[in-house]
C-alpha cells in the first residue's frame, strides 16, 4: 500500500478551523493535536496552498481616501476603490486593480442576484483572482455570444471561470458573438433557446465588465468582432469607448451602426439596467471610461490611482 506523502486535507482543514475560526494560538493548537509548533505553522500555510482556506479583504480597504471621494461624488457613483500602483508597469498596475476587483466583487454580489460577466483581458485575470467563496443562489449569465479562439479572454471563459469560483450556476450564451450577415444573427435570435437566453440577459440585476477606447487596436479588432474600417466608421459617429461589444460617445450614449446588426449579446439598454461594477486599469482608457461614467453604466468603480488622477483632473 503507498503510504501518504503529506498531511490530509482532514488535517489541514482542522487546524486552520482552530486557527481562524476558534482563534486559537499555534501553541495552543500544537498541544491539542498533539503536534509540533513548527508543524502548526507548516499545515497553516498548507491550508492555503491547497487553498481549503480562502482570504477575503474588505472593499473599504481600497476606498478611504480623497481620491476614492471625489470620483464618487462627480459621476454619481455608490463607491469608488482607488488602488495605489507607484512606480508598477501597465501589466503590473493591471493585476494589482485585478486583484483589487476580486475582493470587491464578493461584496458585490449577494445571495439570489443574477451577475452579467463581459470579457477581454481585465476580467480574464480578475476570474484568475476570484478566490473560492460560494455564494449562495447565484446566477452568471454570458453577456456577449461565443468567440472562436479558445486561447484569448472570451466571455464564457469569463463566466466559467467566475462561476466555478463563487458557487454559481452558470448560464452560457449558447451563440456566436458576431454573425457573417444581418439574415443570419436575425436568425439566430430567432431560434427559441437563443431567444430565450437573450431575453434572459434582462433577468440580471447586475454585471460586471471594463470599457475599451474605441480604436483599431480596440479587443474587438484582437477577437475578430470588428475590422478596423468598423472602428473608423463608428468613430466618424462619435464613438469613444466600448462596453461588452456595444459603442458609446463621449456622454455614454449609444452609437449604432452595422455591427450592432449582427452582434448576439445584451444590448445598450439591457446593460444600462444593470448595476455595473466597472474595473479599470491604464491611462489609454480615459476617454472610455470617463464616457461609461457619464453614462451610468457603473455604480461601483475599481480603477488605479493614476487614471482616477486623470479622471479628476480633466
């Protein structure tokens, strides 16, 4: 019989419920168990490892400051987390308002809500972040159509991901994002499960996304949902930012065009009726974000500390 090459996860979880939950000191856990102190120590750190103990911090930890204050104040919103990211890199300041976002996403949510997920590189390593925290009666419903590379951040990788974290039943959107023609997304809609899904999408109470400029490097260009000549000619429209595949101006107002035709997804004002937690990262997202703002497309905001500057200052 191969004997064991570790502690059980029986083990490990009781000694972290002594730990965290009963408060007990490691010596006083030592002598229950009848184990060494540096072994209380060693089956602490593996309960995180194996991740049967999970962290979770207080949103208010990023939101008291002045910064965090004045944002809320000038677009209405219901709160505002200003994360510090002195001297980091583009990448580096993404993943620290990431795992920001992470933490403020379960005192988003609450037991019986239904949460509308996008997609794209922000919220791909946010769901990397989630830490496993069920909550109970949960629902996550795809908010854009499939995307044909498995390899990039597509909305049901999104959704999957987020869902699997915090015990939620997830609703995949079971069509593609962007359809060859008009007759066929028109379709598609028709069809009774894809119907039915689609109308489903007003069923969530809120949603969590980021907004991208609207510009030929845009994600939509990276995930084939729109070429450059559709950037130029929803920027001739008055385009600014782009908020779960759908194109807004400078005031967070819808812009329409030939996309929006054969785009499967919610729509400008299924999303607006959701309470939005935005999370935002990079100075190259100013006009955007500025623009889904104005909109109202957000109640909650994680953002770094250079863009809220920006923000504000502008």
């Amino acid at each position: 019989m191969q004997r064991e090459t570790g502690p059980s996860d029986r083990v490990i979880a009781e000694t972290a419920w002594l730990y965290y939950v009963k408060n007990m000191t490691q010596g006083e856990i030592a002598t229950r168990m009848g184990l060494s102190r540096p072994t209380v120590i060693s089956y602490i750190k593996q309960a995180k490892a194996r991740e049967i103990v999970c962290i979770r911090l207080s949103g208010e930890h990023f939101r008291l400051n002045a910064t965090a204050d004045a944002l809320t104040e000038r677009f209405g919103l219901e709160s505002a987390h200003v994360i510090p990211v002195d001297g980091l890199s583009e990448d580096g300041s993404l993943a620290e308002v990431c795992q920001a976002a992470a933490q403020v996403l379960l005192e988003f949510i609450q037991p019986g809500d239904q949460l509308g997920v996008s997609w794209g590189k922000t919220l791909s390593l946010l769901s990397d972040y989630v830490p496993y925290w069920p909550v109970e009666n949960l629902t996550v419903r795809q908010l854009i159509g499939s995307m044909a590379n498995p390899l990039l951040p597509t909305s049901e990788r999104c959704s999957v991901e987020i869902a699997n974290r915090i015990g939620a039943l997830c609703i995949n959107l079971n069509a593609p994002a962007i359809c060859s023609s008009v007759l066929l997304a028109d379709l598609l809609k028709a069809e009774p499960i894809i119907h039915d899904q689609l109308e489903k999408l007003s069923d969530c109470n809120k949603a969590i996304y980021t907004v991208s400029p609207a510009t030929p490097d845009s994600h939509v260009t990276h995930f084939q949902i729109a070429s450059v000549r559709d950037i130029e000619n929803y920027t001739k429209r008055g385009a600014t930012g782009i908020i779960a595949g759908r194109f807004i101006d400078a005031e967070g107002q819808p812009v329409l065009g030939e996309i929006d035709t054969r785009l499967i997804g919610a729509d400008h004002a299924t999303l607006h009726q959701m309470e939005g937690l935005l999370v935002v990262s990079g100075q190259h997202k100013l006009e955007a974000t500025r623009a889904a703002l104005r909109g109202g497309f957000a109640k909650k905001l994680v953002i770094d500390q250079d863009l809220a500057q920006s923000l504000l200052g502008s």
